[in-house]
C-alpha cells in the first residue's frame, strides 16, 4: 500500500514540477487546493489520506487527512464525511471517557468547518446533535447541549427532519421534561412539532414502515411524559385558536395533537376540525366531521357532511361506506326509511362484494309500517327482510352468522298456515308488498 502511494507521489512532482515556488493555502486563498507548492502538499495529502482511508488504514490516514483539513478546507466535501467517522472509532475505542470527550470534541469542530465551507446548517446540526448524545448524556448540562442542536436542526430542516433526529429530540425532550428542565408547555410545543413533521412525512409515503415507527415512536414517548393532558392542550391551544380560528398550520397541529391524546371530545378539537375543513374540504374529513356531528346529536349536519365525503371521494367502496353511514343515520335518526333504502342500494351498486346494505334494508322493512290493514300486510314485511337477511349472507360469507341470527327472529313472526289461508294464500305464492317498498316475496309460514 505505501509503495503504491510513493509511486502516486513521484507522478504527482513529475506533473506539478513546473509549478512556481511561490505558494499559498486555500484556506488562505480561499481556493480549493491553494496554489503554487501549497496546492502541490494539499493534493498530495489529500490522495495520500484518501488511499488509506479506502485501504481502512485510518491510523494512517489521519496526519495527512489534518493537514488537508487545516490547510485546504474547501477540497473534499468528503474529508468532513471521512474525518467525522474516524474520529468516532477512534472514541469507540478509547480507554477512557476523557480521550473520548477529546475526540468527541475534534467531532464537532469537523461539523462546524463543515458549515462554513459546505453549509446545509440545519442537516450538519442535527448530526452533531447524535453524535454528541451518543458520547454525552450522563448530565443533564450535556443532554442540554445535545438538545439545542437537535433543535436548532429541526427548527431550521422543519419537513426534511430525519427520522433518527427526531426520534432523539424527544427522547431528549421527554428526559428534560421529568428532570424539570422543560416545562409541560415545551415538551407539548416539542411534540407538536416532531409529530407533525411525522405525520406530513407518512402522508407522502404512506406505505413507508420507517415513517410509521416514527410516528409510533413519538407518540408512545409523548403519551408516557405525563405532559400529554387534555387540559394542558386546551389551555395552550385554545387561545391560539380563538386569535387565529382559520391558520392552517394551526388547526393542523390542533387536530394531530388533540386526537394522538385521546381528547377528541372536546369543543376544541370539533370546532378546529370544522375550520379545518372549511379551509381544505376532503372526503375524509368531510366523513371525519360527519362522525363528530352524529357523537354530538347533530343529524342533519352529518347528513350533509357525509354527502359532501360521497361527493369528494372517488375511490368506489369508500364512497359505498359512506353510503351506509349516511343509510343508517337517515333510518335510526332522520326517520326517513324510503331515503335510507336509497342509500343503502347506492352502497351496494358501488361495492357489489358487500352483504352490509341488505342487513340494512332487511332492518328498515322489519321496522317499518305496513301498506295495508289486514293481518298479511305486517307479516309480509318480515318476508322481504328475510329475504334481504339471506341475500346479505348470500353476497358476503361473513355476514352468515348475523344475518342467519336476524332470519331466525324475525321467521317467528312469519304468519301460520291457518291465516295465510284465511287470506286466500298458501305457501309458495308470490306476494307484492305495496306502498313505498314495493317489493315481491314469497309468502311463508312459521
């Protein structure tokens, strides 16, 4: 290995001999390798420490490697890469924790010459922040100052956070938070932050596993702070949202943060998903909101609201499931049970593989009111439900030991032989169930 790099040297005095005498480092210049002489020993000690570096021979590698770090900065964007991972097995290695807080050191100087001559701050910091925490944190003083990198990182990437930096901001901040060095309100600020940057990283990606234990890994450290109350939320939002009823960024750390602790029920968390969605109206929270209106007693506003999530979604059994939502409030709450079997037939138009709308209708005509006077006419409203009971186990195997459950009770009150003769009837006959139902069946006795 050292023979092959005596040869490079003796090519490279070859090539650079007519080179003036007169020299000038880059970190004088501010020029790349320098000039003159001091451009030779920079390129020189940059392909010396380059080899061994390649060859692993990092003990080798150092001294040329410091001189091209003190003398030609600007050379390599790899010699902050290279310089950063030697020193690291070099403290991986020290025998004591003062040789590594000296190497840990040499470390955050190499960050810090980075920035100056290559920028990217806000990504170096958040590196800094690991690498110093990794070495550092057996004081609350260090994890201090591992903290306000990181921070500082987040602040400044926002969006581009890495995933391990934030997953280190809050442990840290969870840390800081029980020793009393961060109040509750700044560890829910701190949150607010990593979980939204989380949750705007997954909705890019959301197939991505690494994006989905991040933001597992947020919330599981927030919800065991002690930090995450409803109280504590609404006392710091709710006046943020009283000033501002219609920021964006706002109402989405509202939202995020307010349903990741379990305080969905609060008028806060309603009226910020409202504003929300006045400003960016889409099928989910259009359904999302419909949900809340219903938990509230509030029938007709979800009514319109899952009407607007059916309008605005395109995906086909999505749209059907709201179908069903809007069927059954429109049944059990809006009383309208024509309107309802026109919903629950829409939902089975638009997802054929789903038994759910003839369980629905089979309950709407069990529960309705007869088209007629007479004994048949109740009776054969329990006929055309069984029917739409058996069609629904029919469509989806699922759905058998419920459906088969509703067949069984509401076969008993099919009519016995005697009355469907009284009515000039037997068994086998078909029957049509007038009215708004309008329906055939077959006439059957218990």
């Amino acid at each position: 290995m050292k023979a092959t790099a005596t040869k490079f040297l003796l090519t490279l005095l070859i090539v650079t001999g007519s080179i003036s005498a007169f020299g000038q480092k880059g970190v004088e210049d501010g020029s790349k390798f320098g000039k003159g002489e001091d451009s030779i020993r920079c390129v020189r000690n940059l392909s010396l420490y380059a080899e061994y570096y390649r060859q692993k021979s990092y003990d080798d590698a150092l001294p040329y490697w410091q001189i091209v770090f003190d003398e030609c900065p600007t050379a390599s964007f790899n010699l902050y890469i290279h310089g950063v991972k030697m020193y690291e097995l070099l403290a991986e290695k020290a025998d004591n924790e003062e040789q590594k807080f000296t190497y840990l050191d040499t470390m955050m100087l190499i960050y810090d010459q980075r920035i100056k001559y290559f920028g990217h701050e806000g990504k170096v910091l958040g590196r800094k922040g690991i690498d110093w925490l990794s070495i550092r944190k057996s004081t609350v003083e260090d994890i201090k100052i591992g903290y306000d990198y990181i921070k500082q990182s987040i602040d400044m990437q926002k969006n581009k956070s890495e995933n391990k930096v934030l997953a280190l901001f809050m442990t840290v901040s969870g840390t800081l938070f029980k020793s009393g060095e961060l109040t509750q309100d700044n560890m829910i600020q701190n949150y607010a932050t990593a979980s939204q940057i989380a949750a705007y990283k997954l909705s890019k990606k959301p197939e991505s596993t690494d994006f989905q234990r991040l933001k597992e890994s947020i919330d599981g450290i927030f919800s065991k702070s002690g930090a995450a109350t409803c109280e504590a939320l609404i006392k710091l939002f709710q006046p943020k949202y009283d000033q501002n009823p219609e920021d964006k960024e706002l109402l989405t750390k509202i939202v995020i943060f307010l349903a990741g602790t379990g305080c969905k029920d609060s008028d806060l968390y309603f009226n910020a998903s409202t504003s929300f969605h006045k400003i960016e109206p889409s099928a989910k929270s259009a359904y999302f909101l419909a949900e809340m209106n219903v938990d509230r007693a509030n029938y007709e506003k979800a009514a319109i609201l899952y009407k607007q999530a059916i309008e605005l979604e395109t995906d086909s059994k999505e749209k059907a499931r709201y179908y069903m939502k809007l069927g059954d409030i429109t049944y059990h709450k809006l009383g309208s049970n024509s309107l309802a079997r026109t919903f629950a037939r829409k939902a089975a138009e638009l997802d054929p593989e789903s038994g759910h709308p003839y369980l629905l209708i089979g309950a709407i005509y069990a529960d309705s009111e007869p088209c007629g006077d007479d004994d048949i006419a109740k009776k054969a409203l329990y006929w055309i439900a069984v029917d739409n009971f058996a069609k629904a186990k029919q469509v989806d195997n699922e759905l058998a030991e419920i459906a088969n459950k509703s067949i069984v009770a509401y076969s008993q009150h099919f009519p016995d032989t005697e009355t469907i003769f009284f009515h000039g009837l037997k068994e086998g006959d078909r029957y049509t169930v007038g009215c708004w139902i309008n329906e055939t069946t077959i006439v059957r006795t218990r």
